[in-house]
C-alpha cells in the first residue's frame, strides 16, 4: 500500500458522508493505493454511488476530491 495524503477538501467530505457510502470510498481508494503500478498523475475512480479524484505520484496517493450521488 501506498502513502495517501486528504486534502482539506476531500477530509471534510469525507467526514459529512452517510456510513454506507464512506465504506465504499475507503475501498476505492485502497484499490488505487493497492494497484501495482499506479499511473502517474491525476486519476478518476468510479464506484456504485461514488467517485474520488486523486493525484499518484512517488509511491503518494493525494486525495484530491470526493464525491456521492444522494
């Protein structure tokens, strides 16, 4: 796993979210922290009802934006 960095922005969404979707997001962004060899750069992952854009670069994931339908 790699480090991964919330920006304030992405922190207080991440806090204000109901459970159910907050469980989804952590493992969105565990699969972009676990990926074997992350493209460098800014990425878009899309779950069922989420979505998280982040920043990969020298073994960092950067939380940049979360987001939920609801």
């Amino acid at each position: 796993m790699q480090r991964v960095e919330l920006t304030r922005v992405a922190d207080e969404a991440l806090t204000a979210m109901p459970d159910d979707v907050h469980e989804e997001l952590l493992a969105l962004i565990d699969s972009v922290a676990d990926a074997p060899h992350p493209r460098p750069g800014r990425t878009v992952v899309f779950g069922a009802s989420s979505w998280v854009t982040c920043s990969v670069m020298d073994g960092v994931v950067e939380l940049l934006d979360v987001g939920w339908t609801g």
